[in-house]
C-alpha cells in the first residue's frame, strides 16, 4: 500500500497523460459514524489512520487511548493495542498519535505522545515494547517530546515529534539522528512551523521526508542529508491562509493529496510540483469535518479522517482519454529569431483544450546565448543559438522545444552621455542614429516598452532633479533595434543668494573683500543690479554705496544679494565688573553712544544669536562666576560696537554661625551675649524670614527664639536658630507676685507688685528705650501696635523683664 500522512484534506478530479483522474463524492462510511464514544463501533477523537493492503484499517483513537482495526467491510472494531485506560504501563497507551503497520512483519508502531515513546505491538500482543523514546520528555537525542507522526521505512523509524523535528530512528538504536529541522519552532527554510502535536510526514523512495507545517500553510520536503526544506506547496500563495494543513498522502504518480483542517475549509485537495491542481473533496460539498489523517490504498482510493468520529472512503477513477501534447511557436509565427538585446515572445499551446494549458519556460540548451521569462518572453544575449522548452506543469513528461538564433544587431546610436544643466532650466539633446534608415526613440527607462518621444533632438521640460532618458535606433529595413544609451542629466541646485546684513558700516580703505558675507561657492561682486558690471574684490567701498554680489556653485549662478555700506563710529557704556552672592541675581546696565542703538547681550564673545535684549538685563541663578557681552546696533544693525565683556564675580555665602540651638542666660542677658561662634560680621532677627533685624543689646526672654546670621564680602549666610532658657538659679531675682495689665493693652498699662518698685524701662523691639518713669501706669496710646519689651526694677535690687503687646 501507498500510504500518506497529513492533518487536512478535500476530494476532486485531475489528468495525467492518456487518464483523466477523479474520486468519486459522497463518499462512505467504512469505519465509526456511529457518534463520539468507547464501544466497539464507535471512535472518539482520531489522531491518525493506516489502510493496509487486504483493506484492514487501523485507527489511532486518541481519545479512549487506544488503536482499533476495522476490518474490510466490518460494523465494528477490534482492539489491537491499548485499551486499558490512560497510562504508562506497557499494556496502556496516553494520547496515542501517530501509527504504522508492517505488514511484512504483523507489527504495529504506535506513536504513544503523553509518554514520549514509541511502541511495538505484534499481532496478538497484549502488551507493547517500547523502541523509540522512553527517556522522559526532552530534547536530547534518546528523548521525544509530544511526538505526533511516524513513518516506517525498512527497519528504521521517522517520527516527528514537539521539538519540530524529525529524526531517523533505526530499530536497534538507543536514539535517533535529526534528518530535518532541529532548529526550533519557526518560519524560516531550516525550520519547521509544526505545533506540538500537529503534523503529518511522508518518506519517498530517495528517503526525502514530505513534512505537512500546520502552522505555515505549505508542505515542504527535505532531501535526504539537506540542512534546509524546500516548498511541495505553499497553500498561502494561492490566497488562502490559516487552512491547518494537515494529513498528507502521495499518489503512485507523485501528486499530493492534502487535508485542510480548518474548520472553514473541511476539504483535501491535489498538488503537483507545487501547483495547486484542484479541490478533490470541496468545502461546497459538504462531506467532511475538519479533516485531519488521510491515507490512499494499492487502488488510490482515498481515506479521511474527521471530527464527525468516522472513517470516510472516496473510490478512485481513471478514464482514458487522448495524449496531451504541447506546442511552441513564436507570435505571429515570425522566424524564430532574435537579435542581441532584442526579445521575441513564444506562444505554448496544450491540446486538448481540456487539458491545464499552465507550461513552465526554460531554457535547456545554451542559456549563456538567450533567456526566457515565466512568461515565454526571449531575451537574445549574444549570436548563438538556445533551446527553449516549454513543460506541461500538470504533467513534466510532456514538453515542446524551440530553437532560437541569436544575431547581433549592428545599429548604434551616438548621443552625448552626460549633461549637467541648472535646476529649473531644459536642455534639448541630441541622438543619431549609426545608419540612415534608424529611427531615434526615446524612453524613460531602461525597460519601458512604449517610447515618449521620437526624433533625433528631444527638448527636456524645466528639469528640477537629476534625469536619465534612454534612446535607441530602431532599424527600419530590419528588425534589429540598437542597444539603448542612458543620457543621464545632472540638474545643479541653484545655490542660495549669499547670507549677509543689507547695510553694514566700514571704516576707512575698506574693500569689498572685507563685507561680512557667508557663502559656500565663488563670489562675485557687480555694480549694478543688473549684474552687468564686475567688480574686483579689491574694490574700495565708498559711502551710501549699494554693491551686488552672487555665489557660484558647478556653474550655476545665485541670485544677488544688495549691500549698502555706510561709516561706523559706535561706543557702548557699562560697568565691566560686578559682584553678587552666590544664587543672587543682578542686573546689568548698559548705554549707547548714539540715541535709538538696540543693546543686545550674548553668552560668548562670537556667538550669533543674543540672549537678551534691552539696556537692563536681570541674571538670576548664578553659582558660579560668569561673563557676559554686551553691544550696541544702531541704523538698522549697518552700525555695530564692540562687544564689550561684562564679569559678573559670585562670592560664596558663608556658613551659619556656630551655635548650640539651646542656651541658658541670666535675667537682664542680652543678645551679645549668647554664645556664638562666626568669621563674619553678626546680624540677629527677630523672626526666621530675617525681616526685623535686632541690635545685640536686645534683653532676652525665656523660652524665646532668635536667628542669627554672619555676612562676608557682602554676603550674608543661612540663619542659625537659638532657644534661650531662664537659669533657674536667678528665679531669687524675680520680682515675685508681679502683675501687668492688661497685656495687649490699648493704651494704658499697669504694673503691680508686693515689691516697691523703683524704675520702669520700655524698649521697643529693635532695643531702643522709649520709655523711662517710677510711675506705675504706664500710658502706651501714642506708640504702634506690636511687640515692646518692659524692664521692670525695684528698689531692693530685683529685675524683671516682661512682653507687652500693644495693639490698635
């Protein structure tokens, strides 16, 4: 038996030479159709079929994990191998897939997948051997890994397994050796795009291995010892994707039967020589399910499994019919010649009509003299002569030949090659032909078939980009047509008018030369803007004066650009040396020389663009010192200073003061003498934002705050913060039961105590005493509202310091 292995399939009909072959639809059930189950004359899910000789069909039922044979024209199955449940044991199978049958030897391979091995099973066997795998699931040469297909060839096994891969496995071997792919899941030539447990293989004659790529659409074939596949069909090709290619079967003539499992296709179709032919069981007709194994018998009748949980069989027909022949001729039968770089289009027919007219062109003698396009289109190289045949693609053993003469042509053109011209200008050029009779044609490719102009001088339009035409002769007393010649325009850029102010100033013995200008090209400099009149660049430059000058660039000329010059004599007024704090900002002032100059600022001695403009500029930020440069424009930027350099010095900020964050003092202690540590000059405040500043004879209060500061070289440090505490041990020197109301007072305020009090001081908040009286009322109506400090004495000697808020 032939048999072939594939995941998708549809029925149809096809011709070779002297048959016309078909198979005939509906087909018949020969095995399930009795519904998804486990009895005897049911099958659960099929992984994969085998058809043996005697008609015997052998079904790898994956789902009750067991293989069954149906015998020719049987009800039901009989159990051969498995059957006993999902396992590992010898006597059970997991997901068995793949199968083979030796009929030679009564012998039954089963791919066991969920086990990674492969098993013997003789006839009669209730247990089976493993010869393949067995080593736990992997990818080393000894393992398998969801193996899926398996073909058996003399004693040796190929077995496709999840590492998309097939190796070649001998019966007496302890592993296999990779025959194709190897190189993971993939795309490319030295891959193979088979899912795990997807897949179906087939091994011809010369043992190259026909591989079904559920994943890629294409069946591919590696020979025996190749390291890549080459396409047997590329399905994607012909339009249609995401088919699931998946049984495979090969025809005693080589044509491949294909199954398409997907669940929008359900068909098998036919192939030859990576053609496809035709549907030989179609989507329309409605007989099948998802395809999947498909096998033929000794008689080429076909076999499908599908997910309906049943075996179909499709009866193969031949019919004889009349010889395919094939004819060549070239067109309008011309002679069967062509000239040197000339081509000469042949014609294939295939009778009968009925039969494909598709032909394949090659050139099987003397490719070195002519060529031939898929189209049947010759190309005369140089004088000889080639042998074109033209092959049957539904059938290689039939083909048609050619010869074809290659002369030379003797006719040229002469023409000028090269051209340059300025962007936006024509050129008209030139062609003759090398004979009288030639006629000149022109063409805007190498290839292009139909000329836009003919005539010996063609006169280009306004040409913005480089260009190529090409012009042959044409013979008008022979055929020959001369080789076609490039012209190539090369179209300059129009340079750019040169870059400079229109008005600039000079001094006296100035030349043109010296003008501020930017170009990339030669300058030229006119008189007039009619660009008549040169000037040298040694010209001297007169006041008022207007000059034109270009730039010149592979011959093309810019536009002008105008020039007036006029006496310069501008001077810029500003302190050149500043000095500020580091993170303080400073403005910068400058002044003109003459009414109406725009003062400008830049980072750099020579840059282009300013950072600011106007006489004031504020900087703000600076950590570090820095220099800046100022100029003045004046009359439309034709007068401009010199830039004068302004050196903006940051001193560093000092340190804070050292100081304990927490002292002690005695009642009457002032701020001059807390503890404080500094190498500057000594600033105190009152409050932390440092806005109400307090001189160093300010009395201290317990459990107040105060900030200090110390400023170097202008520059006044972070503040430090201390607390002060009353020492306990002057509490002696407080006057006791001393009383002082109201506080916050309006306007008057009382002072009461057990103690004769002697003197009483008020201080404002930065020190200064406003108040000195031994009255005890005090009158604070004519001071502002805020915080006062009240030093009250008695006349045992006693001092007290109290707050009085004054308020509005």
């Amino acid at each position: 038996m032939k048999r072939i292995v594939l995941i998708l399939l549809i029925l149809l009909s096809y011709s070779k030479s002297g048959y016309a072959q078909s198979w005939t639809v509906p087909g018949t059930v020969v095995a399930g159709g009795n519904g998804f189950g486990s009895g005897n004359d049911q099958l659960g899910n099929i992984s994969d079929l085998y058809v043996a000789g005697n008609g015997d069909i052998y079904i790898s039922d994956i789902t009750n994990n067991r293989v069954q044979k149906w015998a020719a024209g049987a009800t039901t199955g009989v159990t051969v191998a498995g059957g006993n449940g999902q396992g590992s044991a010898a006597n059970q199978l997991s997901a068995p897939c793949g199968i083979w049958y030796d009929e030679e030897q009564s012998v039954l391979y089963v791919v066991d997948a969920l086990n990674a091995r492969v098993q013997q099973w003789p006839d009669g066997a209730t247990e089976g051997i493993t010869v393949a795998g067995g080593n736990g699931w992997g990818n080393a040469l000894n393992q398998l890994s969801l193996p899926n297909a398996i073909f058996k060839k003399d004693d040796i096994l190929y077995i496709l397994d999840g590492n998309a891969r097939v190796l070649k496995w001998p019966l007496d071997a302890n592993e296999g050796i990779v025959v194709a792919g190897g190189n993971g899941f993939g795309f490319a030539a030295n891959q193979l795009a088979v899912p795990e447990l997807t897949g179906f293989i087939f091994v011809d004659d010369e043992d190259s291995i026909y591989i079904t790529e559920y994943s890629a659409d294409r069946v591919s074939k590696w020979e025996s010892g190749a390291a890549e596949g080459t396409l047997m069909a590329d399905i994607a090709a012909t339009g249609t994707t995401n088919v699931r290619v998946s049984g495979i079967a090969v025809m005693d003539d080589g044509k491949l039967v294909l199954s398409y499992s997907h669940q929008n296709q359900n068909r098998v179709t036919l192939w030859q020589n990576g053609v496809f032919l035709y549907d030989v069981v179609s989507t329309a007709s409605g007989e099948l399910s998802q395809p999947l194994s498909i096998a033929l018998d000794d008689d080429q009748n076909l076999y499908v499994a599908d997910a309906n949980y049943r075996i179909k069989k499709f009866m193969f027909e031949e019919e004889e019919v009349e010889e395919p022949v094939v004819s060549v001729a070239t067109v309008s039968n011309v002679n069967a010649q062509v000239f040197v770089g000339s081509t000469l289009p042949l014609t294939a027919t295939v009778t009968p009509s009925t039969f494909s007219q598709q032909v394949t062109w090659t050139v099987q003698e003397g490719e070195e003299f002519a060529s031939i396009n898929a189209t049947g289109v010759v190309t005369g190289i140089t004088s000889g002569t080639a042998t074109i045949r033209a092959t049957s693609v539904a059938n290689p053993l039939i083909y048609a030949e050619i010869t074809i003469t290659v002369v030379p042509c003797t006719i040229t053109v002469v023409t000028q090659t090269a051209v340059s011209i300025c962007s936006g200008s024509s050129v008209s050029l030139t062609a003759t032909s090398s004979e009288e009779s030639g006629i000149v044609t022109w063409y805007e490719s190498a290839n292009a078939v139909t000329p836009f102009f003919a005539g010996e001088v063609y006169s280009t339009t306004s040409l913005t980009e480089t260009t190529s035409y090409w012009v042959q002769v044409n013979s008008t007393s022979t055929a020959c047509v001369s080789n076609r010649v490039e012209i190539v325009v090369t179209v300059n850029p129009v340079p750019a008018i040169p870059q400079a102010a229109a008005i600039q100033s000079f001094e006296e013995g100035t030349t043109l030369a010296d003008l501020d200008i930017s170009v990339t090209g030669t300058t030229t400099w006119y008189q007039n803007a009619q660009l008549t009149i040169v000037l040298p660049a040694t010209t001297l430059l007169v006041n008022g004066a207007t000059y034109y000058v270009t730039q010149t660039t592979a011959t093309c000329q810019s536009a002008a650009t105008a020039i007036t010059v006029t006496v310069c004599a501008l001077e810029i007024s500003t302190e050149t040396a500043v000095s500020i704090c580091t993170g303080s900002s400073v403005s910068l002032t400058a002044s003109s020389s003459q009414p109406g100059g725009i003062i400008t600022w830049y980072e750099s001695a020579n840059a282009v663009t300013p950072i600011f403009t106007g006489a004031e500029y504020t900087v703000t930020g600076l950590t570090e010192t820095t220099s800046y440069w100022v100029q003045v424009n004046a009359a439309g930027n034709i007068c401009i200073s010199d830039r004068v350099e302004v050196i903006v010095t940051v001193n560093a900020l000092p340190s804070s003061p050292a100081a304990q964050s927490l002292q002690n003092f005695e009642e009457g202690d002032t701020l001059s003498d807390l503890d404080v540590t500094a190498t500057g000059t000594v600033t105190w405040y009152q409050d932390a934002e440092l806005t109400i500043v307090l001189p160093a004879t300010t009395l201290l209060f317990n459990g107040e705050t105060y900030y200090v500061t110390q400023t170097t070289a202008t520059c006044e440090s972070d503040a430090t913060t201390i607390t002060v505490e009353l020492l306990l041990g002057t509490a002696s020197n407080k006057i006791q039961d001393l009383k002082i109301y109201p506080n916050p007072t309006k306007d008057f305020v009382t002072i009461q105590s057990n103690t004769d009090i002697s003197n009483i001081e008020v201080y404002n908040v930065v020190g200064q005493l406003i108040i000195s009286t031994t009255s005890t009322k005090i009158d604070m109506s004519g001071y502002m509202a805020g915080m006062y400090v009240i030093k009250i004495n008695t006349v045992d000697g006693k001092t007290t310091v109290k707050k009085l808020s004054k308020k509005n």
